[in-house]
C-alpha cells in the first residue's frame, strides 16, 4: 500500500512541475515568435503585446494561424476559449497537420451549438490519408466563459489528447500490425470557420445576426521537435526529448483511471462502436 501511495505522490508532482512550466513558458513567448497569421489577416487581432489572439469570423470570412516551422514529434499546447452565445454551424479548430498528397492529421474541432446548449468537442486522427476516425465528448465545464488547456502529446508509441490535463483519447502506434500512425512533419494549425456539417448533423445552420464570432488564444510557446523534411527527422523519436521517454509510452495510473472516467460519462460518439458505419470494427479499435 505504501509503495502505492508513494508512486501516486510521484506522478502527482511530476504534473504539477509540468503544468508550471508550460504556464511559465507561456507568459513569456508572444505569438509572432513561433506563428504567423495564414488566412483573414482583418478578422485576427492581437491582445497584451502577442500573449493572447482573438480570431473572428463574420459572413465575409474567417480567419485562422499556423506555426512557423513543423514538427515531428512533442507536447502541442494551446489556451482556448471559444465562441460564446448562438455559435451552431461554428467550428472552432486547433490541430497539427502535414503537406501533401496523404496527409496526416490531429484534430481538436469544437462544434458549436445553439445558445444554451453544450459544445461538442471532436478530435479525429488522419494517417497517410485515412481518416474518419471521429469520437466526440461533452465536456465537463463551459469553454465559452473562460480559457482551457488543450494538449496533443505525439510520440513514436502513443498520441494523447487532453483537456486541462486529462486524457480523453489515445490512439496507439500499431503499425506493426497494419494500422496507420503518422509519420510526416507536421504544422500546428488553428482556425475560426464556417462549419456547416458541425451542429446537427448540418440540419442547424448558422445564426448570422450573432456575428461576429469570436475565438481567442493564448499559449504559444511550442514543446516540439522541429522536422522540416516531409517525413519526419529521425532525431524526433530520440527518447532524448522528453516527451519520448518510456514514460510517456502508456498512460500511468491516475491519467488511465482519468481516460476510463472521460469514455464512461462524457463520450457520446466513437467510431469504433458504430456498425453502421463499420460492421467490421476497425483494426485499431480491436487493440
């Protein structure tokens, strides 16, 4: 029992170091440091010299921002506190993403809703152009009123999605047995459009007298390996980067009760149960 309680003691300040350092760093790296505006330069605004964006999007357009340089491996991180009031057919979306035919992609979309209903948080993962790998969550606080920490953890062995800190999926590198797991140099990427799929099937359209949407950002320091190749730089799954150490391999104890919690109260879509879709489960669902 002791042993039990000392590991838990461990962990426990392991993400308490962590989470202060990614709070440090934050407040000193401003937004043109690590990114660059890509697309609607009007509708993107600049808050407290850099340490915060807001993008808009109104009927003209939207408006989104990307890294500089890509990677290929790390802990991606971003404060995000999304459109508030009517925001159906809204999709606010933070995600990396690669170049080229076959791409691969890691996906944070938050389908708006009509006004007093809850956000739907998406994520999906592409892998040499396959995707369709959607699992959908309710979250446990409203991202409208105030900021929350996202974060994708990439490694050769697992990738991670969490909200303020807590797992709510994992997709594994089972390519040793057939499943595709990205391997191309990525681009952290984040935009403000107009999602008409998003609420309801496509069936709730978006509420224009509510315009402008806004979205706003902070966080924009990068813990990443930097890979500009297509593929990604063989150094990135060096376990000299953190992130690549054999503890970051499988989720401990806590974050795995965490996950097991998330699956069992808030997920209400995973592509991995819909025999609709997929009569035959999917070959990474089975593992």
């Amino acid at each position: 029992m002791s042993s039990l309680i000392f590991i838990f003691l461990v962990v426990l300040v392991l993400h308490v170091v962590l989470a202060r350092e990614i709070r440090r760093n934050e407040e000193i790296i401003s937004f043109d440091q690590n990114y660059k505006v890509t697309w609607g330069d009007n509708h993107v605004m600049s808050i407290n010299q850099g340490k915060e964006i807001q993008l808009t999007m109104d009927y003209s357009s939207g408006s989104g921002f990307a890294s500089k340089i890509t990677y290929g491996s790390g802990l991606f991180h971003m404060r995000i506190k999304v459109p508030g009031r009517d925001s159906a057919g809204v999709v606010t979306a933070y995600y990396l993403n690669s170049q080229g035919n076959s791409h691969d992609e890691l996906d944070f979309e938050f389908l708006g809703n009509r006004e007093g209903k809850p956000y739907t948080l998406q994520t999906n993962v592409y892998a040499n152009g396959e995707g369709s790998r959607e699992q959908r969550i309710n979250l446990w606080f409203d991202p409208t009123t105030d900021f929350h920490d996202y974060k994708i953890l990439w490694n050769p062995h697992q990738i991670v999605f969490y909200v303020d800190n807590i797992p709510i999926r994992v997709y594994k590198n089972n390519s040793n047995i057939g499943v595709g797991y990205p391997t191309k140099s990525m681009q952290i990427i984040a935009s403000l459009w107009n999602g008409d799929w998003a609420t309801d099937g496509g069936q709730t359209k978006i509420n224009w007298t509510y315009a402008p949407f806004k979205a706003n950002f902070q966080g924009f320091d990068v813990s990443g390996c930097q890979s500009q190749s297509l593929n990604i730089d063989q150094n990135c799954v060096s376990n000299s980067y953190w992130w690549n150490d054999k503890k970051y391999w499988q989720l401990d104890l806590i974050a795995q009760k965490q996950y097991e919690n998330v699956k069992q109260k808030y997920m209400n879509y995973d592509y991995c149960k819909d025999r609709q879709r997929y009569p035959i489960a999917p070959l990474e669902c089975l593992h």
